[in-house]
C-alpha cells in the first residue's frame, strides 16, 4: 500500500490472473507516450484543474512531495487528495459510487487484489488507458504487472504503482531488553523458518519488557505466509481451492499456534490501537512488506528512529499487496488524471518514493536505481538490496476475482481466534460461511 496499505460480488468469469514479483528486465519508460491523447478531459481552456486523487492506506505521494513537484511543473493543475486509512472501508465505498456514477475521484486508487475483480466485472466503469497512449508503457514495467490490470481484450485499466516483497521490521530495544539477538543477518538465520520465528518468540516472551508482544497480529502472520505461496484462494484454471490448499492451511495453523502461545499483541490491522501500539512499542517485530516501511515512520514517529531495522523474511521470499492507479469512466478531467498518474508511475518518481517512504518500485528502471538504498530511520537497513532480493525470489501469484475478500474474511476468523478465544475449528467454519456470503 501502499502500505499502505492497508495494505482489500457476483461469480463471472473466474480464469485467474497471474501476478507477482518484478522481473528485472526491460526497457526504460518513454519520456512521453507514443499514442494520441483522448478527448477532452472537461476543462476550461487555460483554465486551473483540481484533480482529485481518492486512496486507501498510505501511497506516499503527499509525504514525499511528489504532488507538490507535479503542480511546479504544470502551474494549471491543483492536486487534491482524499485518502480511507481501512482498504476494505474504501473498497465498498468506491463500489457504491461505481454502481451510482456520482462521487468518483479523478483518479482511484485499486488494491492489487481487487484488480481481477476490476478487468473482469468492472470494465465498462473505468477508462481504458490505452486510449490515452498507455500501449507505449507496455515495456516498462514487468509483464505480471502489466497483465493483470489488462482486460481479455487488451483494456489496459491500471498502470502499477507499487509491489509488495516481504521481509520482517523490528524493534532492536525490545529485542536486545529481551537477551536476544539484534543484528539483522544473525537473526535471518535464526528465524530462517517460521517454526524459529514461533521459537525466538517464545524465548522473547520469557524475559520480554512489560506490556510487549513478538508480534503486533496473527492476521499479519498469516497474511505475510500466504504472500509466499503462488497459489493460494485459486489456482490457475481459476478454480475456488482455499479450502483445501496446503499453503492456506499451513499459514492458518501457524497463526492459530502463535495466538495460543500468547505470542501476539491481539491488535487488528489498521484499527487506532495498531495505529498507537507503533508509537508505544507494544510489539517487537512485524511482518512487512516495503509499503510498511511508510506507514511505520508515520506511526512511531521521530522517537522510533533508530529502534527499527530490517531482515529477510523466514520461509523464504514472498509477496504482500502491491496497487494501481485507475481513471473511472465518470472522472471529469480524464486527460490530466491520465497524464498524473503516468508521472506518479514513472521510473523516477517510483524510485523517490521508495528512497522517502518504502513503496517498492514496480517500474523496471526503477529497481535498479534503488538497488543501493539504505534507510537511516531503520538503522541503515540496506533496504534496497533486502526488498530487491526478496522481488526477484518471490511467486508469481494466481489472483481471482475475490482474492482479498476470501484473504479479509480469514482474517476477520483469525482476529476472533485471537481476541475473543474462539475455537480454531468453529472460527475457520465462520471464515467459509464469510466467503460465501460475501462471493455469492
């Protein structure tokens, strides 16, 4: 997300989409597109624009500036934006304003697993960019990237922002209070499996200071081991397989296991007190993709500078979330929205938000301008080199259309595990009975 993200229905056409990590090869992004721009986008000629930019979770682009550059260099664009800290919040509140036509940003922002549920439900309310000079864009970003914004027909109705590779943040003072190891690659090697994750997290909870968990939640637990799986909620004839995949169940047992060592903070996913335990120190690690890195700073604050570092994931490398930057059909300045979110998608300006606020580039010559970035509020966590390993490592993922409805609806089972001591039996019975309402 994005960060982030926060860093989330009627069955047509199921065939999934295949996603994952970025390949690092292709060409450079085109200083400008090769096609012809669409009609007119409603503005008045030589007439100031307020483009309006509706997000979930935290993209990065006002905290780096990136909004303020725009307006410096097209003096008649204004920027505004608009932004739900819950992804599921927005998600339902877009799909509102979709079905009545009012209310649309001029751009929205699209979770990447909803992006299926996009090219294959929702076409006909979302601009296909390449009527705007997209098709030139084609090479720069990978192909999995590129492919799944794209409709069978060839639509192309998002251009890719960012990509989730995973790896593990933690607190350095609450791991050393607790006599246990700090420096990032001997504790790489001692959490090189989940299972020694779930073991320094019992020697953590032995001497840990007061009022700390390992973990901040078992939902980002499980959320982090299914990103290491290509196939998780379909496979890839588009079959419904969650039920009965092994990566599915292995994530689930492993989070019921860490909720009934005591392990986690009990804390759900972008609710205020997760939002507060951050500045608090109320949990000494986190699975984090790079979007996490911003929302991290935003959270602790000046005061967690320095107690942050970052290492490779256990169970090896892994995907998390990831976005897309979409025009809807009812945008009323669809020629600036399109040429924004070009710019926010370019190579130069994934690499500065990556450098400022964590979002992994999705953009090919992106990744290679970053390959060597460090960041001094995670202790010169050499962040480039750990996020770019982890990208190159990860699956390519099978998406369908309710993948982040199936993923939101175990986790909603996981929380009630965790927080309201509900059997694991009974809440994964509740976790079927959620997908099947909510998929029809």
């Amino acid at each position: 997300m994005p960060i982030v993200r926060a860093v989330r229905r009627t069955a047509v056409r199921s065939a999934a989409v295949r996603l994952g990590a970025v390949a690092l090869a292709g060409t450079l992004l085109a200083a400008c597109d090769s096609g012809a721009p669409a009609g007119s986008s409603g503005a008045g000629a030589g007439g100031k624009v307020t483009l309006t930019v509706d997000l979930f979770g935290s993209f990065g682009y006002q905290e780096a500036g990136l909004y303020a550059e725009y307006e410096k260099l097209h003096p008649n664009i204004k920027v505004k934006q608009t932004d739900t800290e819950d992804e599921q919040d927005y998600w339902k509140s877009l799909q509102t304003r979709l079905a009545g036509g009012g209310g649309l940003a001029d751009v929205q922002g699209i979770e990447v697993g909803r992006i299926a549920s996009v090219t294959q439900q929702q076409a006909d309310r979302f601009e296909d960019l390449n009527t705007y000079g997209a098709a030139g864009l084609k090479s720069a970003f990978s192909e999995s990237k590129w492919s799944a914004a794209t409709t069978k027909d060839g639509k192309v109705l998002g251009l890719g922002t960012d990509v989730g590779p995973e790896a593990m943040c933690y607190r350095t003072d609450l791991l050393r209070a607790a006599g246990l190891p700090t420096d990032r690659e001997a504790l790489a090697q001692k959490w090189s499996t989940w299972q020694g994750y779930l073991d320094l997290g019992r020697q953590y909870k032995q001497n840990a200071p007061a009022k700390t968990a390992w973990l901040d939640s078992v939902g980002s637990l499980y959320a982090v081991m299914t990103g290491q799986a290509a196939e998780r909620y379909y496979d890839t004839s588009g079959k419904l397989v969650y039920e009965t995949n092994p990566a599915v169940r292995t994530a689930w047992d492993t989070s019921v296991t860490a909720a009934a060592d005591g392990l986690s903070a009990e804390l759900d996913q972008w609710s205020a007190p997760w939002n507060q335990a951050f500045a608090a120190g109320s949990f000494a690690t986190i699975p984090c993709p790079a979007w996490m890195l911003g929302y991290i700073k935003g959270q602790a604050g000046d005061a967690g500078r320095g107690k942050w570092d970052v290492a490779r994931l256990p169970g090896g490398a892994g995907n998390w979330g990831g976005s897309y930057l979409a025009v809807p059909r009812a945008a009323r300045h669809k020629q600036e929205a399109y040429e924004l979110l070009r710019w926010l998608t370019a190579p130069e300006q994934q690499a500065k938000l990556f450098r400022t606020q964590g979002q992994f580039p999705s953009a090919v010559a992106a990744i290679a301008q970053v390959a060597d970035a460090k960041d001094p509020y995670f202790s010169d966590a050499p962040i480039g080199r750990i996020f770019g390993d982890a990208a190159k490592a990860a699956p390519v993922q099978v998406l369908g259309v309710d993948d982040k409805t199936i993923a939101d609806q175990i986790t909603n089972a996981l929380s009630e595990v965790e927080r309201k001591g509900t059997s694991p039996k009974a809440a994964w019975d509740n976790a079927r009975r959620g997908v099947k309402n909510a998929t029809g």
